[in-house]
C-alpha cells in the first residue's frame, strides 16, 4: 500500500513561539478516525500500545489475563477474546485509510472443515473467534469465509458531504467556523497572527497510535504529536469516578471477596475471589471506552486527559452529520459483539443481535467441485437447497457432537456465558491475578 493511500492530510494551526497547536482542519476521514477510538474494546487498546497505555490497572490485567493457564478458561477462544476482543463497530473502520489500528478483517468468519459435517445438516454454525470446536462434530471450525463488504456509503460515521471540522489541542470536535477560529485566538490570548504558521502534516498509523496513547493522559493531545519534545508536560493522572450501578431489575448487584490487609499500614495486600468476580474483572478488557464514559457519564468531566471531550462532541454535533443514528449511537452506546457479555454482569452493557444467513444453492462439497461457484441447481447432488448459518457461542462447550438439530440457544448452561471456568479451587489458583492490584484497591 502506498504511503498516500495510508495517511490523512491535516492542517495544523501552530502557534511558533509557544510551540503548540491552535486547532487542527480535517475533513470527515480524520474525524471518523478520531470518533472510532470510542468504539475500541480497552483490550485491543491495551494491546495496540504494547502494554504500555498507563490507564490504571488494565496492562497489569492483560498481562495477568495473558499468564494464565488456558485450562482456566472455558474454552481456548475465550482467552483470544479477552486478548484480542473485537468491536461490534469493526465493519465500519474496514475502509479507513489508515490501518492497524481496527481489525484487518472483521467481516472473517469460520466454519467447520468436515464437509460431511456440513452436508448432513441445512443449518450450520460459523464463529467469527478461531480455535473454535464445532458443536457438531467436536472439530474445529478452521474453514474461513467472509461476509461481505460494506460499500463506501456505508462506511465511516460521519457523512462524507459534511464540511470540515475544527479540533482543538485538547479533542473538541466542531464543525469549521470563523467564530470558532476567532474565540480560540482569544482563549490563547492569541493577538499577533505573526506568531501564527500554518503546516500540513501527513497523519498515518504511528501518529494516530501516538494520539490514542495520549488520549487519558494528556489535555494538548495534538501538541503532543507534532511536538513530541513536549511529552509528558500536561499529564494528568487517569482515574475513573464512581458511580452506583443499578442493574435492569433495579437493584443493586454485588459480588464478595476477601481483601487481604496489611494490619501495619492498613493496605491492600492482595484480594481472594471466586470466579464471578474475575470474570467480571476480565471481561472490563471487552467493554469499548465509550461504554465506559457512557457508564460515567454524570462524572465524565472527571477524567483525565481529554477523551472525555472527544465524546461529548460526539453527543454535540448535530444528527444530520451523521451517516445514520445507529452510527452516532455506536459511537455514545457501544454494544459489545454477540457472545461476549457475561451473564453475571454487574455493568448493564447490551450485546448486539447476531447475524443470521441464508445462502442457497451453498453445498458445501460442491463448492470446490464447481470452481469455487456456487451450485448449478438445486437442490444439489448432495440434496442441499441451501444452508442457514447462525453464530456459535465460542465460549460454548463442546458437548454435544451428535446433535440432530440447531437452534439459538442449544444446549445452554450457566456455563456458556463466562469466560473463566466454574470451580470451588478457582478461589485459590486466580490469587495471583490481584497481586497487582495494590494502588487500585487501596
């Protein structure tokens, strides 16, 4: 891929003798890129800067997460989702021009390889997660496939026509105005335009990873990546209000532990829970940020750095910018991908619908036969018509091999919806996990 293709012009409004960002002019593309880090799951975050974000505790949890055993966990995709979790927003991003940062491929998906698994039965499983045993067979679904691609139109969040925007050093996102331009001169005490340079810079990958980083951190994000020299000057310490959770019934939910406390200087030694409390604690590495300043929403001022402006110009600009509400509300009120909430969860956050699909004339065993086209009639030779996949539970159980039918829900358990396994001994062997936790839990 060329560089051209891969980076977003920028125009940066410099103040030379303070060394600073005035405001940056971008179109759609950059805002989009901007909006999307809403919809990224604090796991991917993590992940994309090396276990380096400094956001509390969430690199000790990766890290953690990463160093246990996989017999911890239900099944082996469910320390992958923790690990690598997707955005049910991906779909939208696929087309960004500047790639890394979203899944590669999130339209990706598997089926089982046995092909007399797939004949046998007009209904059919698929898994976006890999490592996944078929609940038919007991194989696993390694045989990749991809949905289709979301044109051009569909893409994004923000509609193409919209006019530039303005970006403040510290995320403030508006539509390009004078009157904007103007009052942030006198915020800046701005009354020598002399002092003023105006420079295009080419934003690519490595710049918006850097932005992503500061995002908690810092209040002049933008500063921060055209004057990397001045790194770390206003930093802020990350820390999250709290608020009462209520769940759906009203409620109050809560899970018990046992702290485990230095009598000297009354702190926090380290913390002994069963698993539905690490299973709450683990699954925070799903949740997009924007679920999270959704969850904060009346104390969202008290972040730090400046993401919190971020998301409330998302919740400013007017609905006509957007490409649909369903795109602003991904962006307010991300949803976790289907099969990754918990049932136990104390945080009320929605699952999206899972995608259903009907391809006729779809044999399987024909496929390769025909030059990878797909049946000439139907039914086939095979007596296949054409076969309905549905989404399978990665966190299900493989127990079931010899099922004769499929349905939304088969075969569930208490089991099904968490990602760490069931067992009195889990008390004991997930000690470890809250070693880390000292300064969160004090």
């Amino acid at each position: 891929m060329s560089s051209s293709s891969s980076k977003i012009e920028v125009k940066f409004l410099i103040d030379k003798e303070q060394q600073r960002v005035v405001f940056a002019e971008a179109g759609s593309d950059f805002v989009d890129l901007l909006f999307s880090f809403l919809t990224l799951p604090l796991g991917r975050i993590v992940r994309l800067l090396g276990k380096k974000s400094g956001w509390g505790s969430l690199d000790s949890l990766y890290e953690s997460v990463e160093q246990l055993d996989a017999k911890l966990f239900q099944t082996e995709a469910c320390k992958k989702m923790l690990l690598n979790p997707r955005s049910a927003a991906a779909k939208q991003c696929e087309g960004f021009k500047i790639k890394g940062i979203h899944e590669r491929n999130p339209r990706r998906f598997y089926t089982c390889s046995q092909d007399d698994c797939q004949i046998q039965y007009t209904c059919n499983y698929y898994s976006y997660a890999s490592k996944v045993l078929c609940s038919r067979c007991g194989k696993f679904m390694d045989a990749a496939w991809q949905w289709e691609k979301l044109t051009a139109d569909e893409e994004g969040f923000i509609d193409i026509g919209t006019p530039d925007f303005i970006i403040t050093d510290d995320l403030q996102v508006t539509l390009h105005s004078f009157k904007k331009g103007l009052s942030l001169f006198k915020q800046f005490h701005i009354e020598d335009s002399s002092v003023l340079e105006e420079k295009v810079m080419g934003f690519g990958t490595q710049e918006a990873l850097k932005l992503l980083g500061r995002l908690l951190v810092s209040k002049s994000a933008l500063t921060d990546i055209y004057f990397p020299d001045s790194y770390g000057q206003n930093n802020e310490d990350f820390a999250l209000p709290i608020n009462e959770r209520l769940g759906a019934d009203g409620e109050e939910k809560k899970i018990s532990f046992e702290l485990i406390l230095n009598k000297k200087n009354n702190k926090v030694l380290y913390a002994e829970a069963d698993d539905d409390f690490v299973d709450q604690l683990v699954s925070f590495l799903t949740f997009p940020l924007g679920s999270v300043l959704k969850f904060h929403s009346g104390n969202i001022l008290s972040f730090g750095g400046c993401i919190q402006n971020l998301y409330s110009s998302a919740e400013r600009i007017n609905l006509e910018f957007f490409k649909s509400n369903n795109c602003r509300n991904m962006l307010l009120t991300p949803m976790l991908p289907t099969f990754y909430g918990i049932k136990n969860q104390i945080l009320e956050l929605k699952e999206t619908e899972s995608l259903k699909a009907t391809v006729p004339r779809s044999c399987r065993k024909c496929y390769p036969d025909n030059g990878s086209k797909i049946c000439k009639s139907a039914p086939c030779m095979h007596g296949i018509s054409a076969q309905e996949y549905i989404e399978q539970n990665p966190k299900l159980v493989n127990r079931a091999p010899d099922n004769d039918e499929l349905s939304d829900n088969d075969e569930s358990s208490d089991d099904d919806g968490a990602f760490v396994v069931s067992s009195k001994n889990l008390w004991f062997r997930m000690t470890f996990i809250f070693l880390r936790y000292q300064s969160s839990l004090q």
